[in-house]
C-alpha cells in the first residue's frame, strides 16, 4: 500500500515546490480577485445609499458586500489550469511523458492542479471568509459551515470535471481555450458572479437552481452568510451531485475515445 | 512629416490584412473568439438591467445613460485589446521576439500596434456599439453632444491604449512580466461602466489620469448626456491630447531598455 502511494507522494511534493516558486502571482490573484470584488461591492453600496429601504430584495447591505467577497474568496479556489494542462500535453504530445509513468493520467492531472487549489483554498479562501464571517458577525452555524464545505467540494468538481471536458476536447480542435472562455464567461453571469441570484426574477433563478452554475458560486456564498435556508443549500448540492455524475460519464465516454487515438506525440 | 504618416498608416493596415486574414484561417474558432468577446458587454447589460430591476439605479443616469456607459466602456476596453495584447507584447519583448519589429522602417510604436494586437476584439466593439445605439435609440440627444462625445471617445481611446503600451513597458523594465496587466484592464473597464463618482475622488482620479479608461467612457458619455459643460469638455480634450504625448514620449524612452535577447 505504501509502495503504490509513494509516486503520488513524490509527484505531489514536485507540484508544490513548482506552484510556490511563483508565490508573488498567487499573491497577486489573490489580491485582484478582491479588487475585482471591489468594484461591485463600491456599486452597490451606492445602489444601496439611494435607495429608498435598506434591504433590496429581503437582502442587507452588509450582506451584499460580504457576499462579493465571499464570491471572490471562492472564485480563487475554482480557477484552475487544467484545460491549458490537457491542451498542452495532448497536442504537443507531453502526455507520451506522463502515460510512461506509473500512475494513470487522470490521477497525474488531479495532483497538478491539487497544489494551486490548496495554497489558494488554505492562504486565500479560508481567511477571507473567517474575516467575512467574524466582521459581519454573521455566526453560522456548524450545519451551516458544513453545508458550505460540501457546496464548495461539489461546485470545484463540477468546474473541473467541465474543464476535463473542454481539455479534451482540444483533441479534436485546434484551440478550447475560446470556448472555455465562453462557458467561464456563462458561469460567472449567471452563477451570481455579477449579482446575488436572489436579485434576479424568481422564475430565473430557480431555473438557475436546477443547472450545475449556481453551485459554483452562489450556493457556497449565500450559505455561508444565512442568504438562503439549509433546505435551498442541500437541494442545491444534490442537483450539483447528480451533475457531477452525468458530467463524469460524458468525461468517462470521451476520455475512452480520446485514449484510443493517443501516440507519441499526442493526437 | 506627412509622408512618414501616410507610411505608417498603410504598414499598419496592411499589417491588420495579414493579421485578419490569418485569424480567419480557423473560422469556427474565429466565430467563437468573436462572441467570447461580447460577453464583457452582455455581462455589463445584466448588471444594470439587475440595479434597475430592483432599485431606483444610481443618481442621475436613468437605465438608459447607463446602457450607453456600458456600451462605451466595452468599446474603449474591445479597442484596447484589439490594439494591443500586454501579455503577448511583454512575452516578445522577453523573448527577444521584438528585434524583428525594430529592424522594420516604421515607428516601432505602430509595429508594436501591428503585432501585437488581438483582432478577435472586434466582437467586443461591435456589441459595444450595438447597446450604444440601442440605449440613444431611447433617449434624447442633440446632434452636438454626440459629436463632441466622439471627439473625447477617440483622444480618449487613443490616450488610455498608449497608456497600455507605456505601462507594458514599464512592467517590461521592472519584471520582465505582463501577465497581471490583462486582468488590471478588465477590472478597470469593469468600474468604468460606472459613474465615477461611486469611487469617491480617489478612485476618479485613478480611473481619469491613473488608468485614464474613464477618459474614453465615463467623460464621453456624461458629455453625451449633457452632464457636463463645454469648458469641461475642452477641459478633458486637453488632458486626452496632453496624456496621450507624455505616454507616447514615455513608451518611446522606454524602448530603450529593450535589450535583444529579452532578459
């Protein structure tokens, strides 16, 4: 058992040490990611100044700015580089590297993207939230926290089992990236990247609630800061679970033709 | 003086041919670059329609005005993009990729605009235009007002994708990196779409002279609705005509740092 752990071990430990050499532009992510919170936060407290109450939609102001920087807490954890990885090995034939070693493909790409997740997760989406959560006194509840945890598991599976997809997809196409872009660009509009789901017409939004977007962002955020009740919380991870089946079979099915027209020096 | 325009001009054109002609070789992927690119723009276009839906918006622009600042802010942040990638410039200049421009009989800031620019852009530009149009279609402006505004839309425009030039060269000199600067451009474009009074006289300032994007959206399009004076409006055309000679004087100095080889 130790002997079969131990290539992972090793990988993993050569992933680390690569994602901290540029420990600056994590910094740098870090802090644009909240700029970028920054600006919608600075919008809507001005939306929130002229308006005539001080809930919009049943939702406080502290509410709406703690709910950008959550957003943007866990965006950090989502971004990942697993379509330029997979683009990169299947059409310059780096993967004839990587299918040498013993240990499956899949497996050797989960652990290049592991290290990036957890620095973030650990020095970016955890104190941030903590900060959130204390500042805004918001006081969830350990269900509460749980459920938070388990939307934000789901939410980073679906992404990245999408961006499995999408890399795959570059066997066939010259450049996924254009398309990738498009379906980021969709999530963040419409996962309540933009603005809380619970501001768009309830018709939209609980049509929202029955696709794999809002897991990725809204669902984790408005969980976590008492936006919407538990009930809401664990639907909403079911539905994300039974999109994460239906995407892993669509992954399954093409990873087993891409396999097939795998060579030296890619596809 | 005129010759050497007329020279460069037609370098950059004809140099914007081949690069069209070459981005349309994958027209399938040509297709899906140009929609990616009008997502910043429909992105802008929920926002506001969300503000609006639930509230009374933001003081002194109807849904409408703020459509049309939506559509501006895309247009100069599509402009930009088309004129120049940093990421890729900064890669070039890194690479020694550059020396190949230098050795060009043009001005080696037009080579920098006919090669390193994204034509894809063009997507962000016409969305831009088409809420641009949309939002005039339903409120009333005089005849003036739209020229005057075209007039600071493009010094503007002109100063803030020089400024682009300019602090990729810095970026150059400094960390011999430009990753970061796409991402500082989004995020700018993005408070651009605002009325910069939001960001309090700090963040005006950044977004007038600091990253001067409002130059080419938020001035234009108050000027558009008549929310300031014509004093102002010579005001902002100057301060566009001034920004845009010390950064092309700037980049110029810069590019002297450039070393064969990159670094």
């Amino acid at each position: 058992m130790n002997e079969w752990l131990k290539p992972y071990g090793s990988l993993l430990k050569i992933n680390f040490k690569n994602t901290t050499v540029y420990r600056a532009d994590m910094a740098l992510s870090t802090v644009l990611t909240l700029v970028s919170s920054l600006v919608f936060i600075l919008v809507w407290s001005a939306v929130y100044y002229f308006s005539s109450s001080t809930a919009i939609n049943g939702v406080a102001l502290i509410t709406t700015i703690a709910y950008f920087l959550v957003i943007g807490a866990v965006d950090l954890v989502e971004m990942s580089s697993l379509v330029s990885n997979m683009q990169n090995d299947l059409q310059y034939g780096n993967i004839a590297t990587s299918l040498i070693r013993p240990m499956s493909y899949v497996s050797q790409l989960i652990m290049g993207i592991a290290p990036d997740m957890v620095i973030l997760f650990c020095f970016g989406t955890v104190p941030i939230i903590v900060l959130v959560v204390l500042l805004g006194n918001f006081a969830p509840s350990i269900v509460t926290v749980l459920l938070f945890i388990a939307a934000i598991l789901v939410g980073v599976s679906i992404f990245n089992l999408i961006g499995f997809i999408f890399g795959g997809l570059s066997a066939y196409l010259t450049n996924v990236w254009g398309v990738y872009s498009a379906v980021s660009w969709i999530f963040a509009i419409a996962g309540g990247g933009i603005a809380p789901l619970a501001f768009f017409p309830h018709a939209v939004t609980n049509a929202l609630l029955l696709t794999p977007i809002p897991i990725t962002a809204y669902v984790p955020a408005a969980t976590i800061l008492g936006m919407i009740p538990s009930s809401i919380a664990i639907q909403s991870i079911v539905v994300g679970l039974v999109w994460i089946v239906i995407l892993a079979l669509i992954a399954w099915f093409e990873w087993t033709k891409i396999s097939k027209k795998l060579n030296a020096v890619g596809v | 003086m005129f010759e050497d325009v007329t020279k460069n001009l037609r370098f950059f054109l004809l140099s914007l041919k081949y690069n069209w002609l070459s981005f349309l070789v994958y027209r399938t992927q040509a297709f899906v670059w140009m929609v990616v690119s009008t997502f910043s723009t429909l992105s802008g276009l929920i926002s506001i329609s969300v503000i609006y839906s639930i509230s009374g918006g933001l003081p002194g622009w109807s849904y409408f005005q703020m459509l049309a600042l939506v559509g501006m802010a895309n247009m100069v942040y599509s402009i930009i993009n088309f004129m120049i990638g940093p990421q890729t410039f900064v890669r070039a200049l890194r690479n020694g990729g550059f020396d190949q421009a230098l050795t060009k009989p043009y001005d080696p800031i037009i080579s920098i605009f006919a090669r390193y620019g994204t034509p894809y852009n063009i997507g962000g530009i016409i969305s831009g235009i088409g809420l641009l149009a949309y939002a005039l279609s339903n409120t009333a402006v005089n005849a003036l007002s739209i020229v005057s505004s075209i007039l600071l839309f493009g010094f503007g425009a002109a100063a803030v994708v020089m400024f682009l030039v300019m602090i990729s060269l810095v970026s150059y000199v400094l960390f011999r990196s430009g990753n970061y600067l796409q991402w500082i451009t989004a995020i700018t474009t993005s408070a651009s779409q605002y009325p910069l009074a939001i960001y309090g006289l700090a963040g005006t300032l950044l977004l007038t002279v600091g990253f001067p994007i409002g130059l080419a959206s938020f001035y234009p399009a108050e000027m558009l609705f008549l929310k300031i004076n014509y004093v102002y409006f010579l005001a902002i055309l100057v301060l566009s005509v001034v920004l845009f000679i010390i950064f092309y004087k700037t980049s110029k100095w810069l590019l002297k740092f450039y070393t064969s080889g990159g670094g």
